[in-house]
C-alpha cells in the first residue's frame, strides 16, 4: 500500500506505552504510519520522533490535532488526561485509539462514547490481551467448543510496580494495581465468555509492600460473576518479585487449557554477568533468567494497531471499543466497593459524583 493510503496516526505521550505504539505501527506497516507525536516535557517529543523515524512533534497535542491529514491519534497519557483528550481528539475529527483503562469516571466514559458518536468517529479501547496469539488461540478453542461449558476464565498479571511516578499517585491514576492491570482480566473474561451480562463482583484488596509510596492497592483479587454461571477470577498484583508475570486459564466441563505469556515464549537462561535486556519489568538479567523474544508481537500490540487502522479504513469493525472500556470502569468502581465495604456488588453500579474508582474503597479505610 501507497504511503498515501496508509492512515495517518499522531501519538498522545512520549515514554513507555508511546514506544510501543510507535514499534507496534513499525512492525506491520502496511495500514499505518506515525507521522506525528505529541508530548508536554520539552525535547521528549522532538527525541521519541527522531529514535522512530517520525517528521512532526508537538509540545501541545491540540497543535498536533489541528494537523489536517492525520487520521488517527492513539492516547499514551496518564489515566486521568483520557476523557479530556477523546473530546478533543474527537472534535477535531480524528478517530480514537485510548489506551486502558479508559478514564476515571462512568460519567468520563459516556462522554467519550456520546462525542465519538455525534462527531462520527471511532473510539477503539486499547486491550491488547485481545489481541495476545496465546489467547486468541485458547478463545478460539473454547469458541470451537473444545472445553464445553466453560465455567471458570482465570487471567493474572502480576509484577513488581510500576515504572512511572503517576501511577502511584491516586488522584491522577484513578486506582493501584486493580485499575491499572485489573482492567486487563475483567477485559478478558469479559471478552473470553462473548460479553455476557455481568451479574456481580467481589473483590479484596491489599496494600502490602508500596505503602511508602502509594495509597493505592498493590495486590487484587476479583471474582465477577456473570449471567449463564460462569465465573471470572482477575488477579494482580505490584507486590510480586522476580520480573512479570501473565497468564491465563481457561475451566470448562470438558476440557481446559492454560496459557502462560511469557514463560512459553522464553529462553530459560542463567548468566553469571548479564546481558541486555530480558524481558519487561525484570529487575536483573543476571542469575537465570527467562528473556522472551518477539516481545511486543506475542503481546499482539502490531496486531491491535494494524486492525484499529483497518477498521479506519472500513476494513475491519473494531473488535475493542469505548462501550468495552465503560463495562470495565463499572466492574472497576464495582470491586473498589466490594472490597471496601466486604459484600459483593450487583451490576447495574452507578455511583454517582465518584471522582476515581479507588475512592470507594479508601472511603472505607
Ligand atoms: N496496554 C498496556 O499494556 C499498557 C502498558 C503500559 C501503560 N498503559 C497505559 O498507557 C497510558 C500511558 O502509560 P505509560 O506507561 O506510557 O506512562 P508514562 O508515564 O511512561 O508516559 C506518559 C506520557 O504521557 C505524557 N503526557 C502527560 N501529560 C500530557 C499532556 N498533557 N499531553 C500530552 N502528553 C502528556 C507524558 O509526557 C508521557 O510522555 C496509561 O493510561 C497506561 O495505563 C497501557
């Protein structure tokens, strides 16, 4: 495909999902490319555009939106800048690709789904777990029927905290561990099953090992409940040593699988002196180690993007979307009250005037 037409995409943030946005466009090229990027602290731009190849950076993303040939801008800003920025984006006339989770508030996500819709653009929720060949290939088979009934959908994500100082800052994340990586699991249950209603929520959360740095939880455990029987167990957690961890496992009443990302997909390694690099969020590549290959590709981020383009195009009808995105912020606000309050949460649940989710859990503390 001519570079013409190939949809033109600014990218929102400069640092650690940005990259990936970036790399991601630069593996499957054929729908996409980046032409511009977009991000406050002076020079991040200017050196992210020079590392990926890309001819325009903006300190301000409203200049970059007013940049009339791009088509598409993906949002790799913290948590509590993702409403403001689909409005923006979204009047501007450009379709959306928004990182999770999807905002802060029930009310943030409608406003993001109604302004998308009037404004006639797309508004695509960045859950790459959808995307993940491991997964696909295990939904593929549930969906095939290889497991019958299945009745249990277990994903984990677990590390040691992450990189970024906002993050564990409450007002401008919106939540610890269960909003930044909870959202991954309720996603893919959610997904996993076909989108079934989702009846109730249960969760615990704990603040074992960050409690210097973050009011926030370092360690969640969430059952959701939904219609037809099926139960969804989300765990994560900041509070795990030893690199990341997740995996998935799949229970029904005639089969099950199991599927660990990375642990599949490394070389058990031992070095005495180090190396490079092994895998993201590993604290040392010294010792054995398990460095992964294809990193981002077994992720399925080239994969998400270059279908977000597709669906651009017409190509393809987007497969994760702002309504996804606000079936996790329910699930989100849901368990931070359960947890709270120690019952468990029917859905419907609309709080309202709840500024973050994690507040009705620190309500109760
Ligand atoms: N899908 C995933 O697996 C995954 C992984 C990591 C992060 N994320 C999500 O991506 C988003 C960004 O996280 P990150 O890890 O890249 O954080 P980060 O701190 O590494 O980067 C945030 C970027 O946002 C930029 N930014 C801040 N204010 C801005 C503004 N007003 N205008 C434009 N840019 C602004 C910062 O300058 C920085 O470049 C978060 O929502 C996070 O949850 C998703």
């Amino acid at each position: 495909m001519s570079s013409r037409d190939r949809v033109k995409v600014g990218i929102i943030g400069s640092q650690f999902q940005a990259d990936i946005h970036a790399e991601s466009f630069r593996l499957m090229p054929d729908e996409a490319e980046v032409v511009a990027v977009a991000s406050p602290t002076p020079g991040n731009a200017e050196q992210f555009a020079k590392r990926h190849g890309i001819p325009r950076w903006f300190t301000d993303y409203r200049r970059m939106l007013a940049e009339p040939d791009i088509e598409m801008v993906t949002i790799a800003a913290p948590n509590a800048l993702h409403a403001s920025m689909t409005v923006d984006a979204a009047n501007a006339g450009k379709h959306i690709v928004c990182e999770k989770p999807l905002c802060m508030t029930l009310e943030e996500a409608d406003l993001m789904i109604d302004v998308c819709r009037q404004k006639g653009v797309l508004l695509m929720y960045a859950e790459e777990l959808f995307f993940t060949p491991k997964y696909v290939k295990a939904k593929k088979m549930a969906d095939e029927g290889a497991f019958g009934k299945v009745y249990l959908v277990k994903q984990t994500e677990k590390h040691f905290g992450p990189h970024a100082p906002w993050f564990w800052d409450v007002q401008r994340s919106g939540g610890g561990v269960f909003m930044d990586m909870g959202c991954h699991g309720i996603a893919f249950c959610y997904w996993f099953l076909g989108r079934p209603r989702i009846k109730s929520v249960t969760c615990h959360l704990a603040t074992h090992v960050h409690g210097d740095k973050t009011k926030g939880d370092d360690d969640s455990i969430c059952i959701i409940d939904f219609e037809g029987g099926a139960k969804g167990l989300v765990e994560d957690s900041w509070a795990r040593r030893g690199g990341m961890e997740d995996r998935i496992e799949v229970y029904g009443e005639g089969g099950m699988t199991l599927a660990d990302l990375h642990m599949g997909n490394a070389l058990p390694t031992y070095s005495e002196y180090g190396y490079g690099y092994a895998v993201e969020k590993a604290p040392t590549t010294k010792g054995w180690t398990w460095p992964v290959f294809e990193e981002l590709w077994n992720y399925g981020f080239p994969q998400e993007m270059h279908h977000f383009a597709r669906c651009v195009r017409g190509k393809d009808t987007p497969q994760a979307t702002g309504e996804d995105g606000r079936v996790v912020q329910e699930v989100l606000f849901a368990g931070y009250h359960s947890a709270g309050t120690g019952t468990r949460v029917a859905l419907p649940f609309r709080p309202q005037g709840v500024a973050r989710p994690i507040d009705l859990w620190l309500a109760h503390r």
